[in-house]
C-alpha cells in the first residue's frame, strides 16, 4: 500500500478502531432504544458499516494537517472528518438524531488521535 502513498499500519489501527467505534455505537443504540424508530438488524449494521468506513476515510487522510500540532491537529481532522462522514445519519429522516453526529464527531477525533499515535506517518 506504499506505493499507493497509504500508510498501511495506520490504515490496519484505523479500521478496527473504527469498527470497535462502530460496535460501541450499535451497542449504544440498542440500548437506548429511540423511539422514534425501530432497530432492525440492517439500521445496526448500516452504524457499523458507517464507523468502518469513517476508520478508513481517516486512516487515508494522515497527511492532512490544520495546524502544526502533534495532538491537536489528529484532533480537529479526526472531529472534521468524523462530521462529514456521519452528516448523513442525521439527514436521513428515520433516523435524525444529533447522537450520531456527535458519537462520529468524538470517535473520528479518537480514531484519528490513536491512528496518528501508533502508526505515524
């Protein structure tokens, strides 16, 4: 994956925080059962899948840097990139609820954190 100027560690590291993100996030959600919608196993699986596919958009932006700081800057990409990629649980009228922007928010900030820490560009 060097080739293709991926970071193949930290794209390994981003992918299964983001899949434990994603669990942690369906646990979540079946747990506090909203009312506003049922829970099938295709919705668990869609939170998943979202959280799997946030570890790899952050594992491919390593690069990217906000500002000159080692922490802070894994920080502000990881909490930008978590928001654009979970918008969408928020837009889809079913679903609609802030938790799951604010859950892609923190995670991607923590996947990103950790990624840049154990696998540095």
């Amino acid at each position: 994956m060097t080739d293709l100027g991926i970071n193949g560690k930290r794209m390994i590291v981003c992918v299964i925080l983001g899949a434990i993100s994603g669990a942690i996030c369906a646990t979540g959600t079946t747990i506090l059962q909203p009312v506003s919608y049922s829970i099938t196993m295709a919705f668990l699986f869609y939170i998943v899948y979202n959280r799997i596919v946030l570890g790899v958009f952050i594992g491919l932006v390593g690069e990217v840097t906000f500002v000159d700081n080692e922490i802070l800057n894994p920080i502000l990409r990881g909490a930008l990139f978590g928001a654009i990629i979970s918008v969408i649980m928020i837009i889809i009228p079913e679903i609609s609820s802030m938790n799951y922007l604010i859950a892609g928010i923190v995670f991607g900030a923590i996947i990103d954190l950790i990624g840049s820490k154990l696998a540095p560009q």
